[in-house]
C-alpha cells in the first residue's frame, strides 16, 4: 500500500486525504495546531468547487449549514448607505461556517492525525521521503503534500532558500465582537482610501464578525506591531478598538501572494495557499484547495507509480485557473477603496 504524508489540516489537507484513502493509500496529517481549527469565519464555494463537494459527498450536510447572507450594504464615513451589493458579491455558490467544513472534512477523511507537531526535515531518495517531526518518530512516505498554509513547513523544507510570498500592499485584523451594528444576515462595508471595515453577522444575530483592513508597504511583524498600527489606522474608531481588545479570537493577517516557478520537487508537491495562494480577496481560496485535491489525485491515478509525470500534470492543469484567481485578488485589492495606493 502506499503511504503518503499531508502537513496541514484545515481545507486542502483533509481534501485530499479523502481522495488519497478513497484510492487505496494509507494517510497521515501532521497539524501544528494542538487539535482540530475551530476559528475562522464564513468560506464560500463556487463553480467546479461544488461538483467536488458532492464526490466527497458532503454537498447535502453542507448545505444544512448555509448561513443564507442577504448582501452588503456599501456606507460612507458617516455611516449612510451608498449602495446594496446582492450576496453572491462574496458569497458564492454556497456560503457555510469555516468551523462547518472543517468538522465535516476531518470527520470523513477518516484518516491518521498528528496533532501538535510539524515535520522539520525531509530527506528524499529514490524510492521513499524520510521525515523527521519534531515530536513523532521519524518515518519514510511514498509521497510528501505540502498543505500548510502560506507559512507552509514543507515549502519551506522542500524549496530551502526560496520566498515566494508577495505583498499585496493590505494588511489586517478579524475578530468577533457583539452585534452593535444591528446586522442580520447582511454585510457592511465601509471603504475608504487607505483603509476599509467590513462587518457581517451570519448565524448567531447577537454577533458579528469584523475585519478591519488597512494599507501596509510591507508586511508587518509581531502580534504587537499588527496591533500598534491598527490602533493607528483605527484611532477614529474607538469601540472596535475596544472590541478588538476584548475578543478572545483576534487574527492578524497579511494580504499575500504564493508564487513558484514549480510546485513539485521530487516526491513532494504543494497544493492550496501553501503553493498558489491567490489571497483572500480573490474569494477562490476554499473552492481552489478542493479543486487542487481532486485534480492532484486524478493525475496520480493516471500516471500510475510515476509521481513526476503526475505532478507535471497536474500543474499544467490547474495553473490557468490559479493565474485567474491570483489576478483577481490582486484586482480586489486594488479596488478596494484605494487601499493599495491609500497609504
């Protein structure tokens, strides 16, 4: 049986372990995370995202958690209405809780957790991947997947000596916080140069979710600068200052690209924002890590026990549709009430 190694257990991580499994492959997932991720906010699906949802078979009990968005209301500084934005503006085809899909995936994969530890070496030869975690023993793999993220662990290892990380001029803060908007099911946008807050309250009406967005030339450093400079940007905004205080689920965040040349190197290759991420703004993160899971697994199955000619094709795949996701983000920031010319 072949055996394979996922690092990275949020959308693309289990995805593909489902698909692995399903096709006779003995998985293990290594998380950092000391359990499953229960944070996020909403994700959405769309387009050839949703057929894949169905071969998982998942797309039904998604859809009992839709949260049924009604659209988002675009205000000036003072507060008025400039404009309504139908749902599917950020909603997609199908629109459910992060902490939804997370539960569903992991539960379905069926699959070897490793919580709590990260691989810190890989050693590749022929035949096998031998890796070295920084709690588990060390063990050999078939094949390695790099699914962690855009800080991933195994780019980092598999690529030495490589950023691929661009910046795409915004940096920000999200966090949850009481319903002081009067939101219900609706988004509000507030868009100005240099600097945008968006608010939405989905399932629970008592609270929403808040991501205040500002301009940055670089990204920024610790927990304690991202703070420091939203205090700044924000100072005329002292409630959600104080409620990002107060919040016990604070992310900050960059606004970034993943670029590379290749997405493969030996029996190690790379999928969702570890490998292409096409950033938040583009509204094609869920949908492309589940596309690349099932469009990875169908070039392994047809190139039998050739992994190269299969990571080959895979990337000549689905490179054309992570291009037009990453122009998209890139487009969305700059669009976005000036902010990447705003600062």
């Amino acid at each position: 049986m072949r055996s394979a190694l996922i690092s990275g257990a949020g959308v693309a991580g289990p995805a593909l372990a489902w698909f692995l499994r399903r096709d006779g492959w003995e998985v293990t997932v290594v998380e950092r995370a000391p359990s499953l991720r229960d944070s996020g906010y909403a994700v959405d699906f769309r387009g050839a995202a949703i057929p894949v949802l169905a071969e998982i078979g998942i797309l039904d009990e998604l859809r009992g958690h839709e949260i049924h968005m009604r659209g988002t209301t675009l205000v000036d500084a003072s507060g008025a209405t400039i404009a309504e934005w139908p749902a599917e503006v950020f909603g997609g085809d199908l629109e459910v809780p992060k902490r939804a899909l997370t539960r569903i995936l992991h539960r379905v994969a069926d699959v070897t957790y490793l919580f709590d530890d990260t691989a810190t070496e890989l050693v590749q030869h022929d035949d096998r991947v031998t890796v070295s975690f920084e709690h588990a023993p060390t063990r050999d793999f078939d094949l390695v997947f790099g699914a962690d993220g855009v800080n991933s662990a195994v780019r980092r290892l598999a690529f030495p000596g490589i950023d691929p990380i661009e910046h795409l001029g915004m940096s920000g803060v999200g966090f949850t916080t009481e319903n002081h908007f009067g939101l219900d099911h609706r988004g509000r946008l507030q868009a100005e140069p240099g600097r945008a807050i968006y608010a939405f309250s989905d399932s629970d009406p008592s609270r929403m979710t808040v991501s205040l967005s500002f301009a940055t030339t670089a990204p920024l450093g610790d927990l304690e600068e991202h703070r420091i400079a939203v205090r700044e940007v924000f100072a005329d905004q002292p409630r959600l200052l104080a409620d990002m205080d107060a919040a016990e689920d604070v992310q900050f965040a960059a606004t970034c690209q993943v670029h590379l040349d290749s997405w493969s190197t030996g029996r190690v290759a790379l999928l969702g924002d570890a490998g292409y991420c096409a950033a938040p703004t583009s509204g094609m993160g869920t949908s492309q890590a589940l596309i690349a899971a099932s469009t990875l697994v169908r070039c392994l199955a047809a190139g039998g026990d050739d992994h190269t000619s299969a990571f080959e094709q895979y990337e000549r795949e689905l490179r054309p549709y992570i291009l037009e996701n990453q122009r998209l983000g890139r487009e969305a920031v700059a669009g976005l009430g000036g902010l990447a010319g705003g600062a």
